[in-house]
C-alpha cells in the first residue's frame, strides 16, 4: 500500500508504508470495529472484509501481513479461505477466531494451517501476545522467501550475463510475470538474448516441468504450417508415413516459444490465433480436435505499429500475444556489461579449447570504444573468438582487428568517420524510443476505437481487443484513460 493512498476497506487514508497490515475478516460488525481499534491501537495497519470471498480479494490486492479469521461467514466461510490459501500457495498467519468451542474444529483449522486458535469472547492480552508471534513469523517467512527468490534468481539468470540497471530492470520484470500464466511478447534486437530470457521465463514458472518449444516461425511456410504447428495422422496426405506431433501439443502443460513472431506468414498466423483463443489444435487427417494446455512466449525484432498498419501482422494476434511485454536492451544501452561478457566468453572459449585462462590486455577496451554493436551480444562473442584465435600467447591486446570490416557498426569505432555516417550506419536510442512510442499510439488509439464501437461496454471492448477485462484495466492506467472506467 502506497503512503497516502486510499483505502478502500478502511475507507481513509494510510500513511504507513512499512507498517504490518492485518486483515480483519468477520461478518459482525461490531467485532470488525473492535478488532480494528485494537489493531490501530497496537500499530498496526487494520484492513476489513464481510465475507470470505471479500477476504480472499483483499489477500490478493492487499498482500497483509496476518489475518483474523472468523470461521462462520457468508459466501465463504473460514474454512473455505483456508483451502483457498493452500491452493495457491499463500503462507501468511492465520489466526482462527470463532464463537465456539468445538474441538473438531480447532483440530481442522489446525490441519489447514492456522497459526493459532481463539475463542470469542476474546481474551485481549492473549490475542495481543497471539498476534506479535505470528508477526514475527510472517517476518521471518518474508525473509526466507525474499533468500528462496534470491536463489531462483540468481540460478534462472546464470545464462544472462549483466549487472547494468537496464539488464537488471528486465530481470525484475521477469520475475514479475514467470509465476503468472500470461503471455509474454518479448521485443528486442537480432542478438540481444531474447531465448535466453525466454527459457528463463519458462524455467521460472508453475510449468518448468513441463516441456518448452522453440519455433522459429520464420522457417514455418504456409503448406507445412498444419502439420508442423499441430500435427498429422499417418496417411493424411503423401508422405505421412508415420504419426506426428506438432509443435502446441508438443508444449502441452509447457510453454511454447514462438521466435521472431513477426516474420510468420500471413495466412500461419490467423491458423496460430484460433490455437490461442480455443486452446485446441486438431492434426492434419483427424476429425476431433483435442484441447492443449500451453502458455505462449513470443518474441521479434520488428516494428509491429509499421506491420500492422501495412496488413502484414493481424492486430487481434497482437493483442493476443502482448499480455505482457518485456523488452529486451541492446547491448549498446548497456556498455558496462561489455567487460562482464567479454571475460565469460574468454573463459568459455579457454575451457573449451583446454587453454590456459586468456586475458585482455589494459587497454584492449579502448580500442572498441564507441562501437554500436549492430549484431548486440552474439557478434560480440564472434569478436572475442576471433581475437582468442588470432592472439599472440595468452594476452589479447586489441578487439578492434576482430571486428568484420565493412558492418553496419565498425565506423562508429573509428574517431575520423563523421558522425553523420555513425547515424546512417545504425538507428540510435532516439530512433528506437520513436518505434516504441509510434506502437504505443497505435494501440492507445486501437483501445479508443474499441471502446467507443462497443458503446463504453468494458466487456466488449476487451472482446473486441482479443485481451482479458483485466489486461484492458492495466492499459487504460498505461496510456492515461483511467476516466474510461467509470466513463
């Protein structure tokens, strides 16, 4: 919760920031403003629910630090949110509070999970002893999960080789959306590691089990599109000698990954949609169709504003693989990663040749300095091989004689090349901000469109938009049309 932000449940404002939350979950009035005064007494941020289907929304949006449970509520009832709370994996105390006595009941709540039992009428000093325990165990659990994902992280990145703040702001963003189920569209240049993020999206989710499937969509023509996206029977047509599996069953309870999305064949795609939006597939020579489970990670190095607009890219496929989007840096926005993966690459070539460790001389970062690197981190690993091939001894005194003569970025290296022929020979930072912001505008304008042909229905514009009503929420706060919710 925000500092000064309002609270719907309390109906004020909270200043408190690092303040515990407690959530207040009981059907009787009264109970919930005596609870809640005794709450703030303690110093405690006190938020409240009528019901348990209430209580379980507030878990989800207000994240409390501990809950006071009643066990007989409307909708659900305590029991209910327990169940619900080990469904999804949520750890946080509950202390169960009830009017009765049974001991069958205290024996459930217990099996459930619950930190602690308490009969009404409420012994204060005990539930205020109660209540620091079970605090401190949500402390002491906030610090085990912040070492857990500490560890995840640090074993999901080990391919990604980077500590700028640019890199380390998309590895944030990452962790965010892995445990999610939505589909990702990661954008980003030719050579970036747009895989790698991939694969550690996958590796990082409830469906690391499962398998991951890469496909490169560019290679996928339109007459072997059926068969190698979903599959043939033996017999279907000439050739089929054997059964095959296509690529979305092959990514049943995985992730399919779908690579440079942008260069699929027009017809491909309308074929990819209707996977998306049924989540079945039916082979090629069978009548049924069997539904898949699969989530869906994407990515290109293209404009889609400009593909869209020229009908060369379907805007409700779009929609459909933009749940969520993760660009991906390139490696001339991140210079002080340069020195990290030129010495990875160096002891990755020494092992593999069974070298002694190679080194780079003082200097030997100079003399690229300023180059673009048009080809990002895979033709700076060709550079390095280059000059580990070509050294002299272990020391590696220059990089520059390993650039390709002649590529779109060796002229920025060069300090008597004018800086006009630098800008022709590969688009800059602003250039790229402009075919981020031009595909921003296009959908900003898309939703609009949308919103006015349903006649402000959110529903349908969300229908209309191939998205879901919450993804919508999410873009109006995005492009500033929050006015459109209540509108």
């Amino acid at each position: 919760m925000k500092e000064g932000q309002y609270n719907r449940y309390t109906g004020s404002k909270t200043a408190a920031t690092k303040k515990s939350v407690v959530l207040i979950a009981d059907d009787d009035n009264t109970s919930r403003r005596i609870l809640s005064h005794f709450v703030q007494k303690m110093g405690y941020v006190p938020i409240v629910a009528e019901d348990g289907e209430e209580c379980i929304r507030c878990l989800t949006e207000q994240a409390p630090n501990v809950i006071l449970l009643d066990i007989n509520m409307p909708k659900k009832d305590g029991f209910e949110v327990m169940l619900h709370m080990k469904a999804h994996n949520i750890v946080t105390p509950v202390i169960m509070i009830t009017a009765s006595h049974d001991i069958p009941h205290a024996v459930k709540c217990i099996k459930l999970g619950a930190f602690e039992y308490l009969t009404k009428p409420l012994s204060i000093d005990r539930l205020e002893i109660v209540m620091r325990n079970a605090l401190a165990e949500s402390s002491l659990q906030s610090q085990v999960q912040l070492l857990q994902k500490e560890l995840k992280s640090q074993n999901l990145f080990r391919k990604i080789i980077g500590s700028s703040p640019v890199i380390k702001h998309t590895m944030e963003q990452v962790i965010q959306v892995m445990e999610t189920d939505l589909n990702v569209l990661i954008i980003g240049e030719s050579g970036s590691g747009k895989e790698l993020f991939a694969e550690a999206i996958h590796y990082g989710s409830k469906r690391k089990k499962g398998p991951f499937v890469s496909v490169n969509c560019a290679a996928i023509s339109n007459n072997l599109a059926d068969s190698l996206l979903f599959g043939h029977v033996k017999g279907s047509f000439t050739g089929a000698n054997t059964d095959h599996t296509g690529f979305f069953e092959q990514a049943d309870n995985g992730t399919i990954f779908l690579d440079e999305i942008g260069d699929m064949d027009s017809d491909v795609q309308a074929k990819v949609l209707r996977a998306l939006q049924e989540r079945k597939i039916r082979r090629v020579g069978e009548k049924s169709e069997k539904s898949v489970n699969f989530r869906v990670i994407s990515a290109t190095n293209r404009d889609f504003s400009q593909a869209i607009k020229n009908n060369l890219f379907r805007e409700d496929l779009y929609y459909r693989l933009e749940e969520f989007p993760l660009y991906i840096p390139p490696l001339r926005e991140r210079p002080e990663d340069i020195p990290l993966l030129i010495r990875h690459f160096l002891d990755e070539f020494s092992s593999a040749n069974n070298l002694e460790s190679l080194q780079l001389a003082p200097d030997a970062l100079d003399s690229i300095e300023g180059y673009q690197w048009p080809g990002n981190i895979r033709e700076l690993k060709n550079a390095v091989q280059r000059a580990a091939v070509t050294r002299k001894g272990n020391l590696i005194e220059t990089l520059r004689s390993a650039l390709i003569p002649g590529s779109a970025g060796t002229h920025a290296a060069e300090k008597t090349v004018p800086e006009k022929t630098v800008e022709q020979a590969l688009p800059d930072q602003k250039a790229a901000s402009k075919i981020s912001y031009s595909l921003e505008e296009h959908e900003r304008d898309a939703i609009i469109k949308a919103y006015k042909a349903s006649q402000g229905n959110l529903t349908k514009t969300a229908r209309m938009l191939g998205i879901g009503r919450a993804t919508l929420y999410r873009k109006l706060d995005k492009f500033g049309l929050e006015y459109l919710k209540t509108g």
